[in-house]
C-alpha cells in the first residue's frame, strides 16, 4: 500500500471521522495565573516529606499533564530513529490503550471485523469483544516457528472485506518468533486490502543483533502501518503505564483526536523522559544483554531436563515457550498445567501454562529472571520432571 492507494479517510470510523475534538485548557494559554481548569492552585494533598511528594516534586501534580506530549514524543523519535516528530505519535496507557484506541478510531461495533494469527496476545481478541468487533483468524505456521501465512491472510481478507485491522505481532507472545520483514511487507502491500496492519513490537528490543529488528522506520513508506511499542518490558517500566505507536501523521491524528485528554500521567513521563537520557539507555543496553544472555542459559539447560519437549519458536524475546512431555515423550497438558499448578501453589515460582493456545500443547512459558531466579527454573523443572 502506498501513499496514493492508501485512503485513511474511507476507513476511519464515520462518527470519529467527524469528530470535533475536545479542547483542553491550556491549547491556548498555558501560563500565567492559571485559573482556567478547576484545579487546586493550593498543591497536592500529601505530606511534604512523604516518599510520594518528594518524588514527584517540581511536576506541579496539582495541575493537568501536558496532553502533546511533544518532549517525550521526540526522545522516543531519537531513540527509534524515527524520521518525522511528534506528529508520527500516539502515546497511550500502556500499549493496551493503543490496542484499544485503534479500535475505537477503525472499527464500527456489530458492523466490521479485525484478523488475528493466533497463537498470539490476548488482548487483540478481548478488546475485539469489548468493542463489539468481529475476530477472524489466520493462524501463524504450526511447525514450531509461528510465521506467517500470508496466503490464509490473503484468503481471509477477501473474504471478510470489513477486516479493518490485521494484528501482527513480532516478537510474537507467546511464540517468541520475530515474524520475517519479507512476509511483513508482502501483507502491508496486499492489493485488495485497504485497512490498518499493526505491528505490535513489545519485545522487539529482545532480538539479537544482527537478525531482523524493528519496523517502526518503516512508517514513513507504508501509510497502512501502526507499529506499537511499550516501555513495560525492556525499559522495565510496565508499571509507569506507557505505550506507543508510532504510525503516519493522518493515522497520528485520529488516534489523538479520540483520545482523553490528559492520559499521559506527569510522573509517567518524566520517569519514561529520564529512562531515555544518555544513563538510563546505558541501563536498558545492559539489562537487555543480561536478559539475553539468561535466555541462551535457560536454552542450554533445558536441553539437559530430560522431560522437557521442543523450545518453541525462534527465542527472540525475553521468554521462552516450552513444551512439557508425558512418559511416553509427547507434549502433554494434563502434565504441564500439574507442574505449573504445583509450582505456583506449593514452591512459589510462578510461569504461565500456554498449552490451550493453537501450536502449543503441552507448552509453559517461561519469563526471563534473574540469575538466581532462573536457578530456581531450571532446579524446579528438574525436581518436577523427575518425579
Ligand atoms: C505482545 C504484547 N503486546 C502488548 C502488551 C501490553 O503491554 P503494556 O504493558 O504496554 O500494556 C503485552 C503484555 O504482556 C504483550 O505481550
């Protein structure tokens, strides 16, 4: 899809379409003796020497955040090498704000529908079924590497025309797969289809070097495409609540248009603002290669449990999807959901048991720790499947 195919206007939903958006007090004047939003000129209701007033001091908490965002909105551009500013940006709480603005902004509930390559994030579907949208699916390669089937996309996008959204997500959850740029690019140019393919990155940060990275640059040549990002996994930052997508200056502005106002907390950005100074990517550098050089302990230590099936998927992430097999050797559930019951309930070491997800039966997926923490994995797998 190209700028002069892609017409944003025919699938933007009709209401947001003619939406006159809210203007907050401060568009117009914004210092001086503000007097104009109803807040509380007398400061925050909390105890000065408080842990929770002096850490958010010099943010005038008593006033509403900044709704632009630009600040922070052009250190992410930097950081991503995002040419274009602001204007490419929606800043949302967390990316499941993002998930579900796209739906606001796209889909018209009971009417249009959205398409999923399962095995994949659950949120696609549950925002799907709170706004009232259809979910049509086209499951990922179930060899093990959870690619994309282009041509089921194609088949289902033809036969679905009211498919407005195609939720790609790569590092694939719970796959771990990073999905080939070659197969992104074939479904962001598919002909006969004219609506939005999100690419949701969450773990992009996760991928080794040297292998296929982000397509967030890609913004700029493909009108179609929303890539969403989030500071909840590699920054570590999933309790500040930021989410991104990053997308063309027309989809930008709908997406802000349709937002509230002040989503975007003081404190949220200036904790995301100092995590993308010089000192703080020198931290997320570091912790990311320590996360993926336990990754690659956690992959050679499994290869010696013996119970232990497949690593699923290509690793790309800050987990690993694994299968737990019966006596006789096949990927089991009934085993798999009995240790993650047991290991949760009784020992205290909590993963997630994926085996109900298509490709991955038998399957737990298993986040990334600390070094003592995957000590304990890999102690606990083996205790588990021994017995
Ligand atoms: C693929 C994927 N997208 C989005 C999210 C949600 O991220 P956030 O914390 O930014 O809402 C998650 C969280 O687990 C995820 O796995």
């Amino acid at each position: 899809m190209t700028a002069t195919t892609f017409d944003i206007k025919s699938i933007i939903r009709p209401n947001i379409l003619a939406l006159k958006p809210y203007r907050c007090a401060r568009d117009d004047y914004s210092t001086g003796v503000l007097l104009d939003a109803n807040e509380n000129a007398y400061g925050p209701a909390l105890n000065p020497s408080s842990e929770a007033a002096v850490s958010s001091s010099g943010l005038d908490i008593n006033r509403y955040p900044d709704p632009h965002q630009h600040d922070l909105k052009n250190l992410i551009a930097k950081f991503r090498n995002i040419q274009g500013g602001p204007e490419n940006f929606f800043l949302g709480v967390g990316s499941d704000e993002v998930i579900d603005m796209l739906f606001r902004v796209f889909c018209v509930p009971g009417k249009d529908a959205v398409l999923i390559t399962p095995p994949t994030y659950g949120m696609y579907s549950v925002s799907a079924q709170i706004n009232d949208v259809q979910v049509h699916k086209a499951n990922l390669t179930l060899d093990g590497q959870f690619q994309l089937n282009v041509e089921e996309i194609e088949r289902q996008v033809a036969a679905h025309p009211n498919i407005k959204i195609i939720f790609l997500c790569s590092p694939g959850n719970p796959t771990g797969s990073a999905l080939s740029h070659d197969s992104m690019k074939r479904v962001l140019t598919m002909p006969n289809y004219k609506g939005i393919v999100a690419v949701d990155e969450a773990y992009v940060d996760f991928i080794d070097a040297g292998k296929e990275g982000s397509t967030a640059t890609w913004v700029k040549d493909y009108p179609n495409l929303v890539v969403m990002q989030t500071m909840s996994k590699s920054f570590g930052l999933a309790g500040v609540r930021l989410g991104i997508a990053i997308t063309s200056p027309e989809t930008a502005f709908y997406m802000n248009a349709t937002k509230a106002p002040y989503n975007i907390a003081s404190t949220t950005s200036r904790v995301a603002q100092e995590a993308l100074q010089p000192k703080g990517l020198e931290i997320l550098h570091n912790h990311i290669a320590i996360m993926v050089q336990e990754r690659e302990r956690l992959l050679e230590a499994f290869k010696s449990i013996s119970g232990l099936g497949r690593v699923l998927g290509t690793n790309d992430s800050n987990f690993v999807l694994v299968e737990i097999l019966d006596k006789e050797g096949k990927p089991s559930n009934d085993r798999a959901l009995k240790i993650y019951t047991d290991m949760a309930s009784r020992q205290g070491l909590v993963v997630r048991f994926r085996g109900t997800e298509i490709g991955c039966e038998g399957c737990l997926r298993i986040t990334v720790g600390t070094p003592e923490e995957n000590d304990v994995v890999i102690r606990r797998l083996t205790e588990q499947l021994s017995s």
